[in-house]
C-alpha cells in the first residue's frame, strides 16, 4: 500500500488561509514569520506558499513563544537552537553506534 500525501507530516498541502483560519491568525502574520525566516514553508509551482502539518506544529510553537513576548528575531534564533541540539543529538547516536559497532568488533 502506498503513502498517501496527508500520510507525510512534511507534505506541503495547506494554503495560508487554510492555516491561518485553522491557527485564527492573520494571513499577513503567516506572511511576516515566512519573510523574517522564522517558519518558511514550501512553494507552489504558482509560487503561493503550502504548509506541511510539521510546519503547521512549529508556527504553533512560534506562536506561543511570540504570545510569551518573544519577538521574530528571537524565536528564529530558539528554533535555530532547536536545530543544532537535534542535529548533535543525532551525531552522538551515530557516534555511540559506531562506538559499540567497533567494540562489538574487539570482543
């Protein structure tokens, strides 16, 4: 069986109005966070943006972080973080698995 697009949280399938109206925000919100890098999503081939349910989940991170008081500039900065401590979260994983793939091996 094969997965459909709604299957893949990264598929980009909802429109600004779509996700403002399910988020109750203003599509000109949705707008300012795409242009200030803060959740950029994918591009139609008409050029209109379309979100994916994950950046669906990181516009309501956004959102509550701005509604925290923090501004754009800070909230890319957060998820930038975010992104690094993912990143080397995985680096470790692989260095601990190759640690015990060569300890596996002297034994």
């Amino acid at each position: 069986m094969s997965r459909l697009p709604f299957d893949d949280e990264h598929a980009p399938l909802y429109s600004v109005g779509q996700v403002a109206d399910m988020l109750q925000v203003q599509q000109a919100f949705l707008r300012r966070l795409d242009e200030h890098d803060v959740v950029r999503p994918s591009r139609s081939a008409g050029g209109q943006r379309r979100y994916s349910r994950h950046e669906i989940g990181s516009l309501q991170d956004a959102i509550r972080l701005i509604d925290e008081g923090m501004t754009l500039a800070a909230v890319r900065r957060i998820f930038e973080l975010q992104q690094q401590v993912r990143d080397l979260q995985a680096e470790i994983a692989r260095l601990r698995a190759a640690a015990g793939e060569t300890a596996a091996g002297d034994a």
